[in-house]
C-alpha cells in the first residue's frame, strides 16, 4: 500500500479543517492509501498557538514525509506549513497531487 502524506489547512478554524482534514484522510483510503496527516495528530498533545511547539510539531511532520511514498496537497491556498511540506516533498523528488477542497485531484 502506498503511504500518502496528507497536507491540508490547519490553523484560523481548526474545528473546520480538521473535519476536513478526517475526509482527505478518508479519500486516501478509497484509493487504498495509508494517510499520514500529522496535523491531526500532534495538536492531540502540543500547543499549535505556541511558536516552539508549533516549530516542533512541523519538524515532526517534516520526518514523517520523508517516509511516506508521496504528499497530496489539498486546499485552494497554501498555508505556511503547507509550503513547508511542498518544498521538502519537491526537493526529496517525491510524487506530488493536488486536490481542491472538495477532495478532487487537480493538475497544478
């Protein structure tokens, strides 16, 4: 199975884009994917409205990308973090896909 790293908004309405998040998560899977979305994950236990854990929380996900087989990137704009993510993807080679907010894949 492939391992997919999800990235998608997080912070300004995290109740909003953590449903959403759950539902690219959820798309992963029908295309038999494993989804890897940290931004679900680490805001379980670490502050996202604390710059150091914030900062941490990023460098986390960072090493996680770097294990997954490709970044699917969903959302109209791009957050900081989401850059991030895009440009470590974009320098490890790895296959990049986008998708709209509706979790339709796109070409970029």
């Amino acid at each position: 199975m492939t391992l997919v790293y999800i990235a998608s908004p997080f912070s300004g309405d995290t109740e909003k884009h953590t449903k959403m998040a759950q539902d690219y998560c959820r798309r992963a899977l029908e295309y038999h994917c494993v989804p890897i979305a940290p931004h679900l994950h680490y805001p379980q236990f670490m502050n996202d409205d604390n710059a150091i854990e914030r900062a941490l929380g990023l460098k986390f996900a960072l090493l996680l990308l770097g294990k997954c087989d490709e970044l699917w990137v969903f959302g109209d704009a791009l957050s900081n973090g989401m850059t991030q993510e895009l440009a470590e993807a974009m320098w490890r080679g790895m296959p990049i896909k986008y998708f709209d907010s509706q979790g339709n894949e796109v070409t970029k």
